[in-house]
C-alpha cells in the first residue's frame, strides 16, 4: 500500500446540525474548511436529494424570474456561463425520467456543487455560501479573501446579489432553487442518531462531491457516541461503495477531542444541539457503560428558554443573540445588573474615565454633534426630544463603556438576510414595543446610525432628512446598518474604494440621495469617515463580528438582563446531575458550550454542588471544632489524635472505582488515590477543567467547541500518514473486499 | 474475515448453528435487582448498565401510563414519578415492566435489530420453573430472538473467575446468596441465601442516621453548599418547588440511596475481627477503643459533615451477625431468625457431599458489588478459617472491581462465545416445537 499524502486526506464529522470537512491537513491544523448544514431537501423525484431547495416557482415570480434571465444573459455574458451550465444541468436532471434512485442521488449532489461552483465567483466565499444560506454558525477563517473579493465583486454582486435563484423551465413547470427557504428540509441526524439514512447519505455524498477529493483520499470520519454497531457497518460500505475511498477509519468524537487534548484520560461533556454527551475516556479507552447522553438538553435548549424570555423576538433573532458575545452566564450569585447598579458603576468608573479619556470622548461627541445639521432639527420641530435624546446617547456611551455584565442592556448585531423581492426596504420594520415591552430601552448612541448616515452630512440637508426619518421610525434599537461592520477588517487602501460601492448597495435602499452624495465626498467627509470607521472596527473587533454576505445585513438590537438568563432552565444542573462522579479532568466541547460563560458557570455549578472541601479535615487535625469542646458521653464523637495522611483513612481504591462507574482499571485508581490523596475518603476533591492544547494559532482564535475535529486532524496524520497502516489503524479497501462491512470492527 | 472467526478458529466446533452465520454476536442480559447489564458476547464489560429501578406516572384519565427508564430519564425530577423495581428477591416479580426493562437496556447501546442477535440471559438459582419459562416466552414471542439460553449467574460468576467448581458469594443488592458449583452445574442442595444484601446495608445506614438525628440530604435538593465545619448545620441553598411540583416521596428515597451508596463506598467499613464487632457499652466502649484509629469523615450533599467512628462499622456488622443490626425502621429483617454470613456458609457446605467439600472449599469466590465495602473479604476469610480450620481453604476475589460486578455478566460473556456453547443454544425452531417447558430441559 503506498503511503497517503497529507493533503490527500478526507476527514468528515458529521453532527445534527452542522458536518465539518476538510481535504488536507495543512501544516498547522486550523478548524474545518467546510461547513456544512447537515440537511437536505427531498428532490422533486422520489428518493433524490438535494442541498438546496428545489421548489415550483410561486405565481407571479414566473415571468420575473424568466425575465431576469433574459436580461442577464445579455447583460453579463461571462458571469452567466456559469448559469447556463447550470441551468444545463438542472434541465437534464428534470428532465430524464427514467434515471434510477442511485444515480439521481448522484446528480442531485452534482447538481448541488454546480451551484457552489457558481457562486463561488459571485460571493467570493466559497463553501460558506452553503453555510450562511441557512443559519450561519460561525464563519471563520475566509475573512480577509472575501472582504476584498466583496469590495471588487461589490457591483457585480450587486446585480447578481439577490438572484440565487436559479430557473428550469421544463414542460412540468418553473423550477427555482431557493437558498432561503428552509421548509421541507431534512435533518438527518437528530440528537446523534442517524434518522434517514437515505439523506445522510444524500448529505455525505454532498460533502465528497464538494471537496472533490482525488482517487487517492483516505477517510477519516468522526461518529457520534450514539452510533451502534450497524450503523457503522453501514457507513463503511457507503464508504468503500459510493465513495470509492481506498482506505476507511471511523473514530468516536469523544476520542478525538482526547487526541486534541494530548491527554489519555478526561471526561467529555460535549454540548451539542439538543443533547450533551458525557464520556468518560481512561487512557483512550472509552468507557461505554459509563457515558451518557442527556437527550433534550442542550444548546437549543438554552436558545428555547431565551425564546421563552424574550416572547417578541423571532427564533433566528434569538438564536443570533444566543450567539452573540452579550449573551452571558453569569457565576451563580452575581447579581443582575438593574438600572441603579449601573448608574453606580457610571458614576464610579466616571471619575477614570474623566481623566483619561474625556478629551477623547468629547471630541467624539462634538464630532458626532457637528454631523448633524442643527438647522434640520430645529426645522423639525423636534428640538426637546433630540436634545433628551442626546442626553440619553451620552449615558449610553458611559453605558456602553462598562462591561457587560455591569450593564443591564447591551445591544448586539443581528445579521439578517434580505427577504427577496423587497428590495427597496431594507429596513425591517419591528416595533419599538416588540424588544421595549421585555427591557425598557435607551436609544442607541447616534453611532450605531452613523454609517448609514454619514454621506448625509453637510451638503445635502434635504436629502438627508428621509433618511433620518426611515431610522427613527424604527426609533433606537433597530437601527439599519450598511456595510460598514463587515468591511471594517478590510484594508485601509480598500476603504475608499470599497466605499464606494458599498455605500450605493445598501444606503440605497434606505437613503436614495445618500447614494449620489457618496461619490462626492469631500476631504473632510473622508475624515470623519474613517474615524468612524476606526471606532466601528474597535466595536467589531469587540464584538467579533462575522463577515457578511451579501445579501446580509447588520441590525442592532438591544437586549436587556434577559440575556444573562440562558441558562437558567436548568442545563447547568442537567448536565451537572448527569456527570455524577466523572469530573476528574472535564473537557467541554460542542458549539453548545459556546455561550459565553457556560463553561464556567458549569464548574462553577458543580463545584458549588459537588466538591468537597477539605475543610472539616483541617480543622480536625488542627484544633478541635468550636461547637465540639467536650466530647460526648458515648465518646462517639471524641476527636481522635489521627494523622490523616495515614494509610486506614484511604478510600478503598476498588471501593471507589467501582462506583465511580468511570474508573475500572488500575490507572484510575492511581489517579484516585493520587487525588484523594491527603486522607479524606470522598472525591472529588479537585474539579477543574483540562487545559487547551496551545501550540495551534488557528484553533486558539477558532474557539475549542470544534476541536474534536482537530483531534481527527491529528488521528489522521498518525493512522494514515505516520502509521501507514501498520498497526490496522484504518481499513484499506483491500480488507473492505475480503471482510465486508463488519470487517470495521477490527479496526 | 471476521472478529469471532479470528479470535475462535482453532477451538470453534464444527458450526451447527441454526441462527445463521457466525458473524453475528449474541447479547448477554444480566438483569439484577439494582443494575441491569447488557453487552455483546465476548467483550469484557456490559456496554450497556441501567439501574433496574424505573420511574413510572401512573395512568391518570386519558393519559397513559408513562414509564422513564435509564439513568437520565429515572433521575430526572418529575413531580408524580414513582420509582419502582420490578424484581424482588433477585428474581423478576412485575411482568408488564421487566421485558420493557431489558429491551431498553439492550436498545439503548447494543442494537435496535433484537432479532437478529442469540441472547444468554442469567438467573439466579432459586428462580422458580414458571419464571422460567416466562422468560423464554418473552425471549421468543416479543423480543423475536433466534436463539436463547438461561445460564445461572452463579456457574457464570465462578466462570468469570476462571472456576467451574466452588463456592459463588454473591452479594447483591436484594440478598446474599451463596451457591456451590462443581463442573459447571449447580449443586442445589446448598445454596442458600439471606436478604442481608447491599439494600440491607443501606437500611443500616439510613437507621443509624435516624437514630443519630443526622440529616440526610439528596443531591438534587441542594442547588450550592458552603464549605462548614464539622458538626455545624449546613449553609446550603436548597432547591425549592412549587406546590404540586415536588418529587415523590420514593424518589425522594431513591436519591437518597444514592448518598447511602457513596457512603457505603467511601465511609462504612467492616470490622475485620476477629470475631464479632464489640458491643457498644456506652462511655467506655471498648470498641471506640479498639477503633481509635480509624475515624473517617463524610461529607453530606448539603456540606454538613462529620466523622464516624465506631458507627461506620457498627451499620455492617449485621451483615455477619444479625443479632446486632440496628432494628429501628420497618420491614427490618428478623435478627433472631435470619442468618449471618457465616451461618449462611456453613448452612451451605453442611449439604455438600464430603468429597467434594474440600474441592470446594478450596475455590472459594467472592463476587457482587456488595462485597466490595472496605474490609469485606478479610472478614469473610477469616470467618471461614475459623469455620473449616484446613491448609486447603482459599478464599479469592477478583482485584478488578469491574470483574467483582459484573461477574455474572461476565461468565455469560465468555459461556456464549466459547465454540462449544453453541450446541446449546435453544433455537427458535426447537422452542416452536416444544414449547417454553424445553428450558427446564436445557437450561440445567
């Protein structure tokens, strides 16, 4: 068998919501290249799938969409190559009938990949187009590339930007692939479990034909604890029978992360969607009698309690402010913050701020003040109102200025997708009540408008007027937000020109005459605007914003303590409960876990719950107890001169192990002894969390919650690369044809 | 080719296999009174062990009656949820629950396709023939098996030592049950048992307490505790429910098991001898004496905490001599009538034939995770040299506490993957012909 490349290798992880991929281990490992939602959407044919939705075009759209056809075929010869061929493709599919199931599941996945391949050149984002078609997790990595690809591609995205519709008019009618649309898809896998074979393997085709690996890629796919035998032995013959891999390996989830890690024994809480996993690993030995899975509880579980929280918000927006960094777990005990807290906290932190960065700050708000044209108020009639208003905003940016959790509302960037065919309004009209009735809000600081404002300034008073009025009618939290976020990270040389499209994209929408301002910037305008820019990029760098696109935008929405409250429906003590005894090493994994906070909140849970502290032992060997001064009668509780670090007082080794479910070799009862040392019987004594691997730049940035996949990154290399099969650490297509399916298990 | 081919090649018998194919394991159930274990035929420890103990919301109106089984689902707070256990004795008593007990045990990790595995069940040895035959019938008609065996968890215990001959201590969870083998078959005559098992230990417990007026808390009724010192209330933040939303009352007692259990584990110890455990005489106690050394501290769920001395023997040794048990709660067992371990012992050789008394003696087998409580071999073994003073006698138990609980488990692990064992099956074919009396035929 000749050795595998490096960047040969296929690793997969699929998970119930989204499946990572990667073709090549890189030289450092960084986080999963492809990322995928793991759902597909039946094909129009019985026993197709396919990775975007495929739907009859509604009434009315028809003649649009043939029309918009037409007119970018004459337009843009170049950029509809891509089309055609697609449309090619779409024609063919629909229209030869009598392709059997395999096969369609096949073109459903060519077809699938077709549309990556077309978009690619528009969106300049490759697989994350996938991705933020549906509810975009994290999107990572990319970020520099697709800014600049963004800012060049501005106007042609601008025209292609909202036509993801792709049409084929066969005789059965218009068929139009909607990105947007969700309904009907199938999620294949439901707390671990495989629950349609047929789409996980429709998915996992996808993923293949995606990455397009060569002849010569290996697999390494990662499984959820919840695969039993025959799962896997299904897996190893769609493997080596569709996807033709010359060499198989499957590996547990929870393993990997311990691969990651670098250690051989810990405990692993991974938080997924709507289960946690807890698996006991002792010297890379899963101990499968001891793991559980907490079924429903999870971090859609946290996102439903927020919903609950927060009855106006939309599912999606929840799930975003789940996501975003003010979403916090506060320790257990610190107390919410309410209006006088944070007044307290403004008036404390005031007298710093005076000194350092008063000047500054004045500064920023004369400049904010000269910005706006004062004649244009006063006109309004609106005068006692803006100047309450402003009041507010300079609160606000004292506010603002205090962490979050001294706050008791704090406002986070909602990305949401234009709806289609609404082009003109860009503003999502929610009403003032929806977020107010939950948490009485301060109007937003006039920064949060600025970018969709700052063309407006002096020379077009009137122009501007509209503009300001679209906002307010959407007065203080949601205030529409251009580009401006997303393009921060860009370069400074890009500004301008990036500006320049960006700002007819979108400010269009709100401010027609903004649009015919932009060009015509003055020196002065330029200024101010790259101040604003800098301070949005502080604000995003602080917010960790993600790059948008296009079709996307930002929208600031203020949430009050609600936010604090994720946790509180019980999950912390859920999976706390759950662990009983297994917290020697914790490692927390599973984008579940990444609230902010969470992790800690957890140990601080358990600890609050479980640990026992050594303190009674102290104070027997030290001094006697101040309640006890004289021993009883029966002379049961007279103190005895002991020393504790003797032997009788150990715990039982066996005792231990064997109740503690996890630990049932010798190298656990070391590490219990070893623990439980200093002569106090029960455990646990120490509960802390395994430190992060640290020598991987990549994934320090990415967040841990994925780094089983770095695990199977390392687990790669060895097995395929390092090993080369020599200890049967993967199965070679060889062995598939002589053992079969089951011959998995040797392996 | 296949794992079971590689690893039995050179011993396989010739296959008369009715089930089909070699390739396909079978299952091995160990259902007990606390734990039920599940796994696949020639692995070394059950992948799957879900406590026996269900929670069940009885039918109300339309709304069935709802069972939760499994560790999350059974310690789940539910306001009405019972918890129940469908055996009793060591032998299953509640029909309707048991099968959807060991079909969840095996669904829930093994495999969903039951028909497509040969399943080895163990019983214990005074399960009655009716209960027997339930068993198959349950084997073929709902779970669909292609083939079945009822091994007693005694012969596979002392197989899962490596013996085929000897003496099985097992202490469970309902009873301690003592049972000679010799070549493999049980020696009915001398088994016996008593029902001083690891529940009888946690009664013990939960008495002394009571009559010590120490708080037992439950885990899930604390939300945090603060560190205090010994002796002194507990500062703890309890959990609060709202009318109508409490927990049951045998939940309640079921979590507290759980407390019991840790101290079991960390803090009771039995008094190794020799001879009984002194009697407690108030001010001067000679056991307190006796026992200065080994004071061992526990902490509550609710961080009261102290050190037990004498007491945390003092709650075992009714174990070995009934007549000192604590009696302070209902249901206690007789401490007059019922026997203690070394009783039980020697009640069990006495109807042993003499010749083979000294070979079994010789392989004397401690099992069950009752017996894993500090000091508890020590104390056997030095019961049974006093008992049958000889060179000859020897007591062993495995060092891995894996091997100690799972034993029965085990022994039906490496009983259904030997090559010789598949003669024995009973097939689906045999079962229709003969109906469920066959097992009293086979399974000996």
């Amino acid at each position: 068998m000749p050795p595998f490349r490096d960047d040969h290798i296929l690793i997969i992880y699929p998970g119930s919501q989204t499946t990572l991929a990667q073709l090549g281990l890189p030289e450092s490992f960084t986080p999963a290249k492809v990322r995928i939602p793991s759902r597909m959407f039946p094909g129009i044919e019985e026993g197709t799938w396919t990775a975007t939705k495929i739907r009859e075009a509604r009434e009315g759209e028809k003649e649009d969409l043939i029309a918009k056809q037409k007119a970018a075929m004459g337009s843009i010869p170049e950029d509809d190559e891509g089309d055609d061929d697609e449309d090619d493709d779409v024609d063919e599919e629909m229209d030869d009938g009598t392709e059997t199931k395999a096969t369609s599941v096949d073109g459903a996945a060519t077809e699938g990949i077709a549309t990556v391949a077309k978009d690619t050149p528009t969106e300049g984002a490759p697989p994350a187009t996938e991705t933020s078609t549906s509810v975009p997790k994290k999107e990572e990595s990319a970020t520099p590339k697709k800014t600049d690809a963004a800012a060049v591609e501005g106007e042609e995205a601008e025209v292609e930007g909202d036509e993801d519709e792709d049409e084929d008019m066969g005789e059965d009618g218009v068929y139009v692939e909607d990105e947007d649309d969700e309904e009907g898809a199938v999620w294949c896998m439901k707390e671990g479990k495989v629950v349609d074979w047929g789409c996980f393997f429709a998915l996992l085709q996808h993923v293949h034909e995606t990455i397009n690996p060569t002849f010569h890629t290996p697999i390494l796919m990662l499984y959820p604890p919840n695969f039993d035998d025959r799962d896997k032995e299904l897996l190893t013959q769609f493997v080596f029978e569709k996807l033709k891999a010359p060499g198989f390996a499957i590996m547990d989830a929870s393993l990997a992360v311990l691969w990651a890690y670098g250690v051989s024994t810990a405990t692993v809480v991974d938080v997924g969607y709507e289960k946690t996993d807890i698996t006991p690993v002792v010297d890379f030995i899963v101990q499968e009698r001891a793991r559980t899975t907490v079924s429903g509880w999870g971090g859609d579980s946290m996102t439903k309690h927020l919903a609950k929280l927060l009855p106006h918000m939309k599912a999606e927006e929840v799930e975003q402010l789940k996501r975003s960094p003010i979403c916090e777990i506060l320790s257990s005990g610190t107390v919410l913050p309410t209006a006088g807290s944070v007044n307290a906290a403004i008036a404390a932190g005031e007298k710093n701020r005076k000194v350092t960065d008063l000047d500054n700050m004045d500064l920023d708000v004369e400049d904010e003040d000269g910005s706006f044209n004062v004649a244009a108020i006063v006109a309004s009639g609106k005068t006692r109102e803006f100047l309450a208003k402003k009041e507010k905003e300079k609160r606000g940016e004292f506010e603002r200025r205090l962490p979050n959790r001294e706050r008791e509302h704090n406002t986070f960037w909602l990305v949401e997708k234009k709806k289609p065919g609404e082009e003109g309004v860009v503003i999502i009209e929610e009403p003032l009540s929806a977020v107010a009735t939950t948490a009485p809000l301060l109007p937003l600081p006039e920064k949060a408008v600025e970018p969709a404002a700052p063309a407006p300034a002096e020379p077009e008073v009137p122009a501007a007027e509209p503009a300001t009025a679209t906002a307010s009618a959407a007065e203080g939290e949601d205030k529409p937000i251009t580009d401006a976020p997303p393009a921060a990270p860009a370069a400074d040389a890009a500004a301008p020109a990036e500006g320049a499209p960006a700002a007819p994209q979108e400010a269009s929408a709100t401010a027609p005459a903004a649009a015919t301002a932009a060009p015509a910037e003055d020196d002065a305008e330029r200024k101010n605007k790259e101040k604003e820019k800098r301070k949005e990029e502080r604000r995003a760098a602080a917010g960790g914003l993600p790059p948008l696109a296009e079709d996307e935008q930002y929208r600031e929405v203020e949430v009050g303590i609600e936010r604090f409250q994720a946790a509180e429906c019980g999950i912390l003590h859920e999976i706390a409960d759950n662990l009983w005894r297994l917290w020697q090493s914790l490692i927390v994994v599973g984008n579940g876990s990444k609230v902010r906070g969470f992790k800690d909140a957890l140990l601080s849970t358990i600890q609050g719950k479980y640990h026992i502290s050594p303190s009674s032992n102290t104070i027997f060997t030290s001094e006697l107890p101040s309640g006890l001064s004289t021993p009883m009668a029966t002379g049961a509780s007279t103190p005895n001169p002991q020393n504790p670090m003797g032997g009788p007082s150990q715990p039982n080794p066996l005792l231990v192990a064997a109740t503690t479910h996890a630990s049932q070799n010798p190298y656990m009862q070391q590490q219990h002894h070893h623990n439980a040392g200093h002569g106090y019987s029960q455990t646990p004594t120490t509960i802390k969390y395994v430190k992060a691997p640290e020598y991987f730049p990549e994934w320090k940035d990415a967040g841990f919650e994925e780094v089983g996949f770095l695990g199977a990154q390392v687990a790669a290399k060895v097995l395929f690369v390092v090993d080369q099969g020599a200890s049967q650490g993967f199965l070679t297509r060889v062995e598939y044809n002589e053992g079969g399916p089951s011959a998995i298990h040797n392996v | 080719m296949s794992h079971l081919h590689q690893t039995l090649s050179s011993n396989q018998a010739p296959s008369t296999v009715e089930y089909g194919g070699d390739e396909i394991s079978a299952i091995v159930l160990d259902p007990g009174t606390a734990w039920t274990r599940a796994g696949f035929a020639g692995e070394d420890t059950p992948k799957s062990v879900i406590p026996s103990d269900y929670g069940v919301i009885d039918a109300v109106g339309d709304e069935p009656r709802k069972l939760f089984i499994g560790d999350n689902d059974v310690h789940a707070i539910r306001p009405g949820m019972e918890i129940r256990n469908p055996m009793s004795d060591g032998i299953v008593s509640d029909w309707d629950t048991a099968p959807l007990l060991w079909r969840a045990a095996i669904t829930s990790r093994l495999t969903t396709t039951l028909a497509e595995h040969p399943l080895l069940m163990t019983e214990p040895s005074w399960n009655p023939p009716k209960n027997r035959e339930k068993t198959i019938e349950i084997a073929f008609e709902d779970f669909d098996v292609p083939a079945f065996y009822l091994a007693k968890s005694g012969v596979c215990a002392g197989f899962a030592s490596g013996k085929a001959t000897g003496l099985v201590i097992d202490v469970g969870a309902s009873n301690i049950s003592i049972t000679p083998i010799h070549d493999g078959l049980v020696l009915r005559k001398g088994c016996t048992r008593s029902p001083l098992g690891g529940s009888f230990l946690s009664d013990q417990i939960r008495a002394y307490f009571a009559s010590a007026a120490i708080p037992l808390t439950a885990h899930y009724q604390v939300l945090s505790k603060n560190a205090v010192e010994a002796w002194k209330p507990a500062d703890a933040v309890y959990k609060t429910f709202a009318p109508g939303q409490e927990p049951t009352d045998s939940y309640k007692r079921f979590q507290e098991e759980r407390v019991l259990t840790e101290f079991k584990e960390y803090t009771a110890q039995v008094w190794t001898g020799p001879g009984p455990l002194p009697p407690s005489t108030g001010a001067h106690d000679a056991a307190t004496s006796l026992l200065s050394t080994t004071g061992r501290p526990f902490e509550f769920p609710d961080g009261y905490n102290l050190v037990f001395n004498s007491e945390r023997h003092r709650v075992a040794e009714g174990i070995f001599h009934p007549p000192s048990m604590l009696t302070n709660y209902a249901g206690h067992p007789d401490p007059s009538s019922t026997l203690g371990l070394n009783a039980l012992i020697h009640a069990s050789m006495k109807d042993v034939d003499i010749e083979l008394k000294q070979l079994i003696l010789n392989n004397v087998v401690i099992t069950g995770a009752g017996s894993l409580v500090y000091g508890f071999t020590d104390r056997v073994n030095a019961e049974i040299a006093a008992a049958f003073p000889g060179p000859r006698v020897r007591v062993m138990a495995a060092g891995n506490s894996v091997e100690r609980r799972y034993a029965g488990w085990l022994g039906g692990s490496i009983l259904a993957s030997l090559g010789a064992f598949h003669q024995l099956w009973i097939s689906r074919k045999e079962y229709d012909e003969h109906g469920a009396g066959i097992v009293e035929k086979r399974c000996k």
